[in-house]
C-alpha cells in the first residue's frame, strides 16, 4: 500500500481526500495546504508513494509546477498527481502533463481515479 501526501490549500478538501484515501487503503497520509508547511515535512524522498497537488493554492502562495520542482529539487522520485479545475488545454495543465512521472486529474476526482493511483 502506498504512503500519500496531500498539498491542497482548501482544508476541508484536504480532510475528505485523507479520509478516502485512508479508506481505500493507503499505508499512510499527510495533509499539508501550503508549500510553507511541505517545506517542514521531513524525509519527503524516502516517505511518500505518491503525491497529490492542487494545481492552483492559492493568492499568496506558489502553484502546482512550482511545488512539483521543489519536489525534485530535494530528491523525491515518485509519482505527483496534479489536481485542476482548469480545462485541459490550459497551459498550465499542457505543462502538467508533460512532466516526468506525473499526472493530471480534474477536480473532484472520482473514487475509481484514486483507487488506480493507490494500487
């Protein structure tokens, strides 16, 4: 089963997918709604299968693609899945998209969605 982390800046969005994903039998989640607190998380390499981000967090903080660098910046190598209201030919998503071992889906994600990424 894999270890999950959720960086959303909607809280209460965060809460319902860290019970679902627990639901559906991830080892593990973490919820986090700002790059802020993901920067105080520690060992993010060695700790997380996979990680969800919202595409969009927010006014005052960093996007999606920002966060994803700095993921790979500190050495993390696993699976990102990007969360988006956006449509799919937004640049931003086109972006998302082409980046390696990572993935797209729209918001809300259905159950089946999170179930494949959790196998």
């Amino acid at each position: 089963m894999k270890r999950v982390l959720l960086l959303d800046d909607d809280i209460d969005l965060c809460e319902i997918m860290a019970e679902m994903v627990m639901e559906m039998g991830a080892l593990s989640c973490q919820a986090v709604n700002s790059i802020k607190e993901l920067k105080l998380i520690q060992e993010i390499p060695t700790r997380f299968d996979l990680i969800f981000v919202d595409m969009n967090l927010g006014i005052n903080d960093l996007n999606g693609i920002d966060a994803y660098k700095w993921l790979r910046e500190i050495g993390y190598i696993g699976q990102v899945t990007f969360f988006s209201g956006h449509d799919r030919s937004h640049p931003m998503i086109q972006l998302a998209m082409s980046l390696p071992n990572a993935s797209v889906l729209e918001k809300p994600p259905s159950d089946s969605q999170l179930e494949n990424l959790l196998r």
